[in-house]
C-alpha cells in the first residue's frame, strides 16, 4: 500500500513538474511571438479595434493575465487621431470558465501612464464603445469588462470646455452587465483637483440613470437624473447642483481666462434636458453670498445676490441686496434670454436700484462680458428726499423734498460716474447740467450746473430764521454753525449759475460762479448775483481745512449800483435813504459761527452814495431820538437831499473803527467818527451835525453809547469807549484819531473831511462819480427856500453880466 502511494505521488509530481514545465515553455513560446498572430485576432475579435503592443507576458491560473507594453489601440473611422489610447502599460485579466466555452470575458482592466481621446463620430457613436469583430459578430459575441483601474494618465476631450482630465486614480465597476456602473477616484481638470463618484445605470430609451458627486478644495457639485446617449436624445434630464466658496471662485475663473470681482460663495441648481446645439436648460438659480466690494466701490457691500432664468429662452432676472456705508441697496434687473448672452456682444438691460424710499431706473445696452464702465445708461432717479442718498456717495446732502432727476449715466458701479444731460425737478430746484461724480476717500464732484429756480431756505429748512429770533433779545449777530461740513468731505469743481435764488426769504436773480472745493478749501472766484437793489460781484473764500475755519469776502456792488429803496422793501429794513449807493467789501475772520466770525473779523467795507434822498427812518431802537438830536428841525414827509453819503469802517480782530462817516446835503452835514467791537456787540458813536438854521450853522455834538440791541444817545464819550476797546486792541484804538476824537482830546474835524475825500475813502480809494460843487448858502435866508433864492442871485448874476456859479 505504501509503495502504491509512493508511486502516486511521483507520478502526481512528474505532472506538476510537466505541467509547469509546460506553462514555462508556453510564455517563452508567447515571449518570442509564437502565439502573436493568433492573440491579434483574438484582441481584435473581442474589442473590434486593430491593438498594437510591444513586449508581452502571460500568467496562466484560474484568472489568466496578459500584460502588454507600449499598446496602441485604433480610434473609430473618421476620429481625430488615429489611435483611441496610447498605454505604457496595459493588463488584461481574463475569466477562465468563459474563455473555456469560447467567451471574452476581462474580469479586470488596468492601465498605467496611458493617454486616452474620447469623442464622437459624426453619428454620434462614442468612441468609447467597442464592438466585437466579424467573427464575434458572427456569432453574436462581445466583450464584457467587469472593472477598469486606471493610474497617471490622461484623457483628451477634444471641442470640449475641459480640454484634458489628467487621471491620478480612476477606479471603474460593475458586476454584471445588468449590474450599474461604479465610478470613483482623483483626477485633476485643467490642474484642479477634484475627487469623483459616479454611480450609472443600464441604459434604457437611450440614457443612463446618473448619481454623480464631485469634491475639491472650495467646491461641491452633484448630478442626478439620466445621462444621454446623445444631446438631442428624447426624455433625459439632469438635475444640478454645486456650491464654490469664496476663496475658489478667482481661480476657478482664471483657469476659464476669466477675471472676476472677489465675490463671496457661489451657488448654482438647473435641469438640463435635450437639445440642440446646446441642452436645454430650465429652473436656473444662480446664488452669490455676501461679498465684499471696496475694491470695485469703497464701502460697497453685497448681502445676497441671485440670477434666475426659467429657460434658455426667457428672460433671465437678477436681484440683490447690500449696503454702502449706512445707506440699504438693492437691486432688480431683466435680462435678455440667456441663449441671446451666449450668442450676442450687446444686451438690453433694464434695471431698478433702490436706496430706502429712493429709485433708480436705468436702461440701456450692455457689453457681454458685463463691463458697466462704458455702458451708458438712461437714468431716472426719484426720492422723497435727497438727503437721504448721502451714505450712498458718502457725503451730507441736502435735504431736497420730492426730488426726480433724468440724465445718462455712465461708468454705473465704478469710481467715476458721468451724468449727462443732468435735469433735476424737486421742490426745491430746477436745474440742468452735466456733472463727473468720483467715489473715493474723498468724493469729489465736477461740471457745470445751470438752476432756473433754487430754493435755498427750503433746503435749509428754515433753522436759521429761528435761532436768529431766539438771540435777539440781547444779540444782533445770530450765533449760527457755518456750513462746513461738507466741505471738508468732498472735493469740487463746478460752474454754477441759477437765475432765481431764493436765500433769507428774499429773491436774487442771475446768480453765477466758479466754485473751486480741495481738502476743505472752498473757492468762489468769480462769483455774480443780482440782489433786490442791483447787481454785486466778487470772490469768496472758506478754509475748513484746518480746526477752525476761515472766511475771506470780497464783494463790490456793479453797474450804477444799488437801489436803496428797493433794498429796503426786499429786507425790510426801515433805515430811510432813498437813491444808488455804491458796495465794497474786503473782510476776513475765522471761527465755526457767525458770531464767532464777526468776533474775529478784519479788514475794510465802504457804502458811498451821491445823489439821493434821506427820509428820517433807521435801523436803530434810538432812532427817533436820535433824529430829533441830529436834525432839530425834523424830517419833511418828502425826506431831505442828499449831496452825498460816505461812509467806511476798518476792522481788526473783531473791533471795527470809522475812517469816514459823512452825510451831507441840503440840511447841512453830519460827520463824526464810529467804533464797533463785534465780540460782544458794543458801540461808541460820537455826530457832529452842522446843521443850518435861518443861516447859522449849529454844531451840537451827539454821542451814542451800549450795544447795537440797546444803543443810548448822550453817553459820555469815555464810558461809551471804555466798552468798546479789548485788551488785545486798546492801545492801537486808544491812539487812532477815532479815539482821540470820541475822547474829546482835540477839536479837529473828524476823519473824513467833505464828499470828495470821503467817496474816495468809501470807495476803498476806487473813482467814482463825485457831485458837484455845493453853493455858499446865502445868510439869513431859511434853509426851505434856499435853493429858490440860489436861483435869483445866479438870474441877477446873469442880467448884470456877472459870472454864473
């Protein structure tokens, strides 16, 4: 028994030893090509393709492996290239049971540093999809790939987006035919990369039923519904879904040349379905997170945005929300079907921006690409208030009631917008221009802006009016902020003219400038405006660069002058001259107020008059007292001649003294000396009217003292000085004439002298019209029929032959 066994076992040895003898000198066999014409067949046979290789080994088992080197199989007729993939290396593992029956069956496929092209015929056949040969054909065979692994390789998608998919791992599987295909692996498209997962059923009328999930750095997409045979195969549809965050979003659009704002996340859901030459598309919902804008706008902020498209065919919508500065913002806007943004360079564009209760309407045609810097717009913006838009430039606007305004508009959402054909209607102003509106740390506004009727007490909203009778029990100046602060906020340059101003509930007419604005230094130069009495011109100037403004005034009446009558009626004041008088101003000061200005204020202002009527009224609380002391005689209801009114007060940190004070005319002549000191509104006065009565000239000193609420008439001069000189000027005051004058110490004729050097001083040593020479009055003949009686001596004159004077 043992030696049968022991015979058995040599006998099953000698097989072993015979049978691997035998698969050794088989893959010799195979190594040196014996096998080679018969494998080509069989290669071809299974995948209908001519399969080109270099070395090749067997390995003979219950799973047979062929492994081939540097293979090259054959595209389809008509690809564009010859070869469907080119594979450094490539391992066939075979199913041995249906091999035996004369099957093809690769149990596995794997493929290393290979490069694959996938496209279609001109059927549409992909060429992916192997055939079996003439003979497997014959019989009705094929070839079955249970899985498919792929390392460091690459597909080529030729007329596609993606121009190449490099292949890290690619692991592709299913157990049946029936069974759905397994996807999953690492790839990198165009350099990104991206981990998949894709799970593909059996086809059925013509697509695939699709589960599919793609991961990368910032970004999710997912797929599900039926893949398609062909894009215009009847009933697939795929559902999407992706979100990108922040930070992927700029690289994504350059790997696609494109340059996008830095948004913040993306979101984005369709349906695609057939179509030709592109799917169909429906339920397009494009999402954008909060985004950060300063760069495009500084302050500008977006919420939320979203685009929504029903289909390629309709139109498409956007709406969004965000913020600049304070200011809400939002936005709505139609666009063309997206198939016509795919297709055309131009879009009509109709969007709604809205600010609060404030709307812009815009029209307009708009690049592809979406650049607005170019796009010019037809705008319409209504608000019930314009004040309310200041956060949007970022700046203190006015406030301005029920404001509509039409323009074009250029350069929307960019640092620099243009308004052409600017017309604003509120209720307000009227105005019409065209202005440049630059957006930066310092906004800054440039143009011309013509107003036919500018409201500036309704933009003011009357506040002024009521501080100025709050302060008027014990002040005359009214203590009001200067308007500063938008100054030192933006930067301008502007022409302006506007032909009815209203301004201190008084109209002016024929306004006109050149307003220069640079880090809060304001300039006016030249500046024109028609008052109530005529017109006026100069140039103005406000520092606010600094903690404490400054204010430079230069102003000179034009023309004949100004009508002192109108004047009156136009601010109701009841001072009583009659007659053109002649303006000039040259003052500065500094402060944030108006009493803190005239507190500080320097420099010169003269009102000359020739000609002219004086009617007995005044500004003054004492003025009926006063022009009983000046004018015993009292005032005839036709008023009193004038020859000539001069007068000119200079001014140095807020204490103002008179360099002429001259009224002169058929009464006689009032002169005197007058200093003011505007911090705490004091006044000391000395007149001397030279008054003619029945001939004789009366000289009675008048002297005012207190302030310019509660002047007193008959002060002593010392006591009335005393509240008028400061610390800072007493010595430079206390040796001027005008001092010298009110304190007594000298007898001289006050500074000023007759009309001719008086108009001159007035005139801020202007020339000027002068009047004409005075006649020596007759003695003893009463001031009413003087000038009757100047008239028969210059007749008698002329009979005697005398010369006429």
């Amino acid at each position: 028994m043992i030696r049968f066994l022991r015979i058995g076992a040599f006998i099953l040895l000698g097989l072993c030893v015979l049978g691997g003898a035998g698969i050794v000198a088989l893959q010799v066999a195979i190594s040196r090509g014996a096998f080679t014409a018969q494998l080509d067949r069989a290669l071809e046979n299974a995948t209908g393709r001519r399969i080109t290789y270099g070395a090749i080994g067997v390995r003979f088992g219950l799973r047979p492996r062929i492994a081939l080197s540097n293979t090259a199989i054959a595209n389809i007729p008509g690809g564009s290239q010859p070869d469907f993939a080119r594979i450094g290396r490539f391992e066939v593992t075979l199913a041995l049971v249906p091999l035996i029956a004369g099957r093809v069956e690769i149990d596995s496929l794997f493929l290393s540093d290979a490069q694959i092209i996938l496209e279609r015929d001109a059927e549409g056949r992909g060429n992916w999809v192997f055939a079996a040969g003439r003979e497997a054909s014959s019989s009705g065979g094929g070839v079955s790939i249970a899985s498919v692994e792929i390392e460091s390789s690459r597909i080529l998608l030729p007329g596609s987006p993606v121009g190449a998919i490099d292949i890290d791992t690619l692991h592709i599987a299913r157990d049946t035919p029936e069974d759905p295909l397994e996807l999953d692996g690492r790839i990198r498209l165009d350099g990104e990369a991206l981990t998949i997962a894709a799970r593909l059923g059996r086809e059925a009328d013509g697509a695939l039923p699709l589960e599919a999930a793609v991961s990368g750095d910032g970004l999710h997409a997912r797929a599900k519904g039926r893949w398609p045979h062909g894009m215009d195969t009847a009933g697939w549809s795929l559902d999407l879904d992706a979100e990108v965050d922040s930070a992927a979003v700029p690289r994504l659009a350059a790997r696609f040349d494109r340059t996008l704002p830095p948004l913040g996340s993306l979101s984005l859901s369709a349906r695609l379905g057939p179509g030709s030459p592109w799917p169909a598309m429906s339920d397009l919902t494009l999402r954008v997170g909060a985004t950060d804008l300063a760069a495009l706008l500084p302050g500008l902020r977006i919420a939320r945005a979203e685009l929504r498209a029903e289909s390629f065919e309709a139109p498409a919508t956007i709406s969004a929300q965000g913020w600049r500065g304070t200011a809400d913002l939002g936005l709505h806007a139609t666009l063309p079907p997206l198939r016509r943004i795919m297709e055309e360079e131009t879009l009509p564009i109709e969007a709604t921006l809205t600010s609060g209760r404030a709307r812009l309407d815009l029209s307009g045609p708009v690049q592809r690409d979406f650049d607005l810097s170019g796009t010019t717009f037809e705008a319409r913006l209504t608000t019930p208030d314009l004040a309310l838009l200041g956060p949007v430039p970022g700046v203190a606007l006015p406030r301005m009631t029920g404001v509509t305004a039409n323009a074009r508009l250029r350069g929307l959402f960019t640092r620099t917008m243009q308004f052409d054909g600017l017309a604003i209607t509120a209720n307000a102003l009227e105005a019409s221009g065209d202005v440049r509106l630059t957006l930066a740390a310092r906004p800054s506004l440039t143009g011309q802006v013509s107003a036919r009727r500018l409201d500036l007490d309704a933009l003011g909203g009357g506040a002024g009016a009521s501080t100025v009778r709050r302060g008027a029990a014990t002040r005359v100046i009214p203590d009001l902020p200067l308007p500063v602060a938008m100054l030192r906020e933006m930067d301008a340059s502007l022409r302006v003219a506007a032909t009815q101003l209203v301004a201190g509930g008084t109209t002016w007419r024929d306004v006109s400038g050149t307003v220069a604005l640079a880090n809060g230094r304001l300039t006016v130069d030249p500046f024109a405006v028609t008052t109530p009495g005529g017109p006026v011109g100069g140039r103005l100037q406000i520092d606010a660069s600094g903690a404490v403004p400054r204010v430079a005034l230069r102003l000179d009446s034009r023309g004949r002058g100004l009508d002192m009558a109108a004047l009156r009626r136009a601010f109701g004041v009841p001072a009583g001259f009659q007659g053109v008088a002649e303006l000039a101003l040259d003052l500065h000061g500094q402060g944030a107020t108006t009493r803190a200005l005239a507190a500080t204020l320097s420099g010169e202002a003269g009102i000359a008059m020739v000609g002219g009527r004086f009617t007995g009224a005044t500004a003054l609380r004492i003025g009926p007292d006063l022009i009983r002391a000046l004018l015993p005689r009292g005032t005839p209801s036709g008023g009193l001649a004038l020859r000539c009114l001069a007068v000119r007060l200079s001014a140095e940190n807020g204490v103002a003294s008179s360099q002429a004070l001259l009224m002169e005319g058929e009464f006689g002549r009032i002169d005197g000396s007058l200093a003011l000191n505007l911090r705490d509104e004091t006044i000391a006065a000395r007149l001397l009217p030279d008054v003619r009565l029945m001939g004789v000239t009366v000289r009675a000193p008048v002297t005012i003292g207190g302030t310019l609420a509660e002047p007193r008439i008959g002060v002593e001069p010392g006591a009335a000085l005393a509240h008028v000189i400061g610390d800072t000027v007493a010595n430079r005051l206390w040796r001027s004439s005008t001092v010298e004058f009110l304190r007594g110490a000298t007898g001289s004729t006050p500074p000023g002298g007759d009309c001719g050097p008086a108009l001159t001083l007035a005139r801020l040593g202007r020339a000027g019209t002068m009047p004409e020479a005075a006649a020596t009055p007759i003695p003893l003949v009463p001031r009413e029929i003087q000038g009757t009686a100047q008239e028969v001596v210059r007749g008698i004159g002329g009979l005697l032959g005398g010369r006429r004077r």
